[in-house]
C-alpha cells in the first residue's frame, strides 16, 4: 500500500483546521442552504446533498444538459446505479445563496 504523500496530509490537516475553527460559521451556511432547498423544492436534508427523483433516464440527461447550459453542474444519476434515476444537487457552502436559489427555482420548473 502507498501512504498519503505530504502534500496530502497537509491538505487534510489544513482543512481540518479550517472546519474546527469555522465551524460556527460553516454550520449556519449549512442551515442556510436547507432552508432554501426546503423553500424551493420542498426537500428536507440533513446535509448538502440533495437527491430528486426524476424517473426517467433520459429526461434526467435533458434536466442536466439544460442546467449545465445555464451555469449549473448537477449530477445524472441513472440506473442502475440507482433504483430510478436522481438529479443529485450538492449545495456547496462555496455557492452563493443566490446562485442556489436560481438553480433551485429552475430545477423546480422542470421536475
């Protein structure tokens, strides 16, 4: 097995430390950005990343070559990787509040 190089484990502590020493801050990002999820999609969610059911295959493709077009990177996730096919959204605390409102209201428009 080959360890972490340096660099990695430096990165990992500095993260680490970021997290510890932000993590008020972080948490009420987090909130945050539920509450919009849950205002917009009517999506409740522990964390950052939203499954949305979609179904289809193919319609999952559109949903996400029409948000990409726009500015938006969602994930396809078809089967059979999953059960029925998800648009999977994850609501980075680096994303703005408004930059994830508009992807939320267009996600809501095309669901």
């Amino acid at each position: 097995a080959t360890a972490l190089s340096l660099y990695d484990t430096l990165l990992a502590h500095k993260s680490l430390e970021y997290i510890l020493n932000n993590k008020d801050t972080l948490n009420k990002a987090i909130k945050r950005r539920q509450y919009i999820i849950s205002e917009i999609l009517g999506i409740q969610v522990k964390g950052l990343i939203v499954p949305i059911l979609i179904g289809s295959n193919q319609k999952v493709l559109d949903i996400k070559n029409e948000l990409f077009s726009l500015g938006f990177g969602v994930g396809a996730i078809r089967q059979p990787t999953v059960k029925s096919a998800i648009i999977r959204l994850i609501a980075r605390v680096s994303q703005s509040e408004e930059s994830l409102k508009d992807l939320c209201k267009h996600l809501s428009k095309m669901q």
